[in-house]
C-alpha cells in the first residue's frame, strides 16, 4: 500500500515525474519535522515548510569564461540569450546564435539574419533534448535545429513576444502567446511537439490586481509596471506544465494544463518592508527613464509624468517572490527581493518535491529572460566585465549533504 502523498503522485504523474520528485516518493520517507505534507481535496499534494532542512546551505562558486568582445565569429557582441544542450554545448543568441563546447571552444554558428528557411529576423533560443529551437517573434515561426547546425524543420507560432520558448523532458516546447493586455490573461502558452504538431494551449488564472503607471504619449500611451507591485512569476516544468506563484503570498503551484494542481508548496512567510528611500529612487528610475526617452515615446509632457508617476503608489513592503525559475533536477529557485544588495541575487530553493533546502546566494547579479540558464549541476549567467565588455561566466552549484 503507498502511504505516502508524493509516492501517489509520482505514480499518477509516470516515470518522468518519479525521477524529479525524487528520493521523497522513492523513499516513502517521512518528511523533515519544518515540513509537513498531506492530500487535499482531487489529489492535491501540499508541502508546507517552516524552516529549512539544509542549515549550512548551497554554494554557487565561480567556474568558466568565455570570450568577449574580440575580432572574429567567437567573440561577443551584443548577447542576448542563453541555452544550453544535454551535451553540455553553450548557445548564445547574438545577432546570430554562436554554438561553444562545454570546455570554451568556439564550434559554430546556426542560422543567420533572413526570412528564408533556417533564417531568422530575431533569435529567441531554447534547446530540447539535443537540439536548438529558435522562437523568432518577429516572423512569428520556430525553427529546430540540429547541434551541427543543420536545419531540420520549422512552423508558424505567434508574433511579438519577447520570452524565450521552453522545452520538458518530455520534448513538449512551451511558446509564450499573452492575449491582449486588456483581458489580464498575460500568462498564455501555445504548446508543441518537437515536429511542430500543435498539442493544446495553457492559460493561467488573470493575475489578481495589474498595477500600472499609464503615461499619455504622443503616440498613444506607455505604461510599465509599479515596482514592487505583485506580480504572478511563471517558469516551466522540466516534467511538464507551468510552476508559478502569485507573490502577494508564498505559494507556489504546479500545473499540468494550466487548470489543474498537482502539487501546491511554499514556506512561512512575512513581508518585508521598503524603505522609502527605495520607493523613492525606484520611482526616480522610472521618471529618469522616461525623461531620457521621450522622443522614442512621442512625446511626454512634464505635469502628466508628474501626475502618474508618484513615490506614494510604491507598496511598503515587497513581494514575495521576483524571479521563479527550475533546474533540470526539478529544483525550483525563487528568487526574492535583495534589499539594499545591488551585487548579488537572493534564492530560496525547493527540491523537486517541494522540500524547502535553503536560502543561496549567488556571487553575481543574474538577469531573467534567458539571460541565466540553470542545468543539473551549473548556471550560466550573461554578464559584464569592468570595462563593459559581455561575457558568459559558469558557474558550478555545490549542494550541501542531505
């Protein structure tokens, strides 16, 4: 008989779930005394966490640089994205995408600027099992390419989205597709198989409360979020479906079609306050942004920005999680608020199963978007030298004994 809640769930899920829920289902275990684990109503596994269960903590140590900025196809321009294949070769969006084997060396490039077939106008990368996939929002078309560069095929998928695609270990790529910015269902993705058949499309609740600053330009309107207003934080399954959390509180869900849960999990939690310094220079950046873009934006009068841009809009205290994002072990690291530290990012990693391990300290500011890609055991992160010049550091995640 299974007692345990994640070894039930494993099973439903099948073997692909088993392996990333990990020693928990396959040990039947009992769970550490700062977590607790049980079943609600349909199934749903909840994992909740009062402390952590690795007190010394995980280390991200520094390991491997690639090339900047010199004359020919192996240096770097203007990086953009980053993936990373099984393999361990590196792929690096940069006008054209720049293939590096796992020891540094330069091996290709894939593709080139076009509308033909193996072209692209704009190169938004991902990789699926060994191969390349190149969502491009301006053509709205994915392409999949071999590691050798070789174009194998490609299909129509939607215009204008500026997120990466995302593939489970099941080859099903994942295709960010928002829906109008009216209707809140931000958080829309149109899912394929690697040979471009369309399986269904997965669509998150509308987030709770969108908190804009909407600025009259002469072209129409612009708006950007307020900074630290909630906002829901999505990253793809590597066992399939979407994890995501809407951070006004710390609990994340897992979905497998986007209106299911399979496991629910998230740790004790308390805001933590904003010091009105900070409000005060977030909403500065905004303003200086704006300023230094006016003509980009038509045109913005002095009084409207005045009018919409306010310090006193700034929520006091800050959300719970900025960043989600998984390794390929199932892992999931939520990335919270820094505070007053502008040098490194803060996470807090879960296992597979929901498990709160601890908080870890990268040694480095690491950017979103396909800019920091984690694998099993490294992270790979875009960034900058002291002159300015972009380069690729990979770094190595050293865990702490269970």
């Amino acid at each position: 008989m299974i007692h345990s809640p994640l070894a039930r769930l494993a099973l439903q899920l099948g073997p692909g779930a088993l392996a990333l829920l990990g020693g928990c289902a396959r040990r039947n275990a009992a769970p550490p005394p700062q977590t607790t684990i049980d079943t609600l109503p349909g199934s749903v596994v909840r994992v909740r966490n009062t402390g952590p269960t690795v007190s010394t903590g995980w280390k991200i140590v520094p390991d491997l640089v690639l090339p900047d900025s010199t004359a020919g196809p192996d240096g770097l321009d203007n990086p953009t994205m980053l993936a990373v294949d099984r393999a361990g070769r590196l792929y690096i969006s940069d006008h054209v995408v720049k293939v590096f084997a796992p020891d540094g060396r330069f091996l290709t490039i894939i593709g080139r600027d076009g509308e033909g077939p193996g072209e692209y106008r704009a190169a938004f990368i991902a990789t699926a099992d060994r191969q390349l996939i190149v969502q491009d929002p301006v053509l709205a078309r994915l392409t999949v390419y071999d590691p050798s560069g070789r174009y194998l095929r490609s299909w129509s998928t939607v215009c204008c989205a500026p997120a990466p695609p995302a593939a489970d270990s099941h080859d099903r790529i994942l295709v960010w597709a928002p829906a109008p910015a009216d209707t809140l269902a931000e958080h829309r993705y149109l899912r394929f198989r690697l040979d471009g058949t369309a399986i269904d499309t997965l669509t998150l609740p509308p987030d709770q409360e969108v908190r804009l600053w909407r600025l009259k330009t002469g072209f129409g309107s612009w708006s950007t979020r307020i900074p630290f207003a909630p906002r829901r934080q999505v990253a793809a399954h590597p066992a399939g479906g979407l994890l995501h959390i809407w951070p006004s509180e710390y609990s994340l869900i897992w979905t497998l079609n986007g209106r299911d849960t399979v496991l629910l999990f998230g740790r004790d939690w308390a805001p933590s306050p904003v010091p009105l310094a900070r409000r005060r220079a977030a909403a500065g950046a905004v303003t200086t942004f704006v300023t230094r873009n006016r003509r980009n934006l038509g045109g913005v009068e002095s009084a409207e920005l005045a009018r919409q841009v306010r310090v006193e809009d700034v929520p006091a205290t800050a959300p719970a999680v900025v960043g989600l994002t998984m390794d390929w072990n199932g892992q999931t690291w939520a990335e919270v608020d820094p505070g007053l530290d502008t040098l490194h990012s803060h996470y807090e990693v879960f296992d597979s199963a929901g498990i709160y391990l601890g908080p870890v300290t990268a040694p480095a500011v690491f950017r979103g978007r396909g800019g920091t890609v984690w694998t099993d055991s490294s992270i790979y992160a875009l960034q900058e030298t002291a002159d300015g010049e972009p380069i690729v550091r990979r770094y190595r995640i050293r865990r702490s004994p269970p």
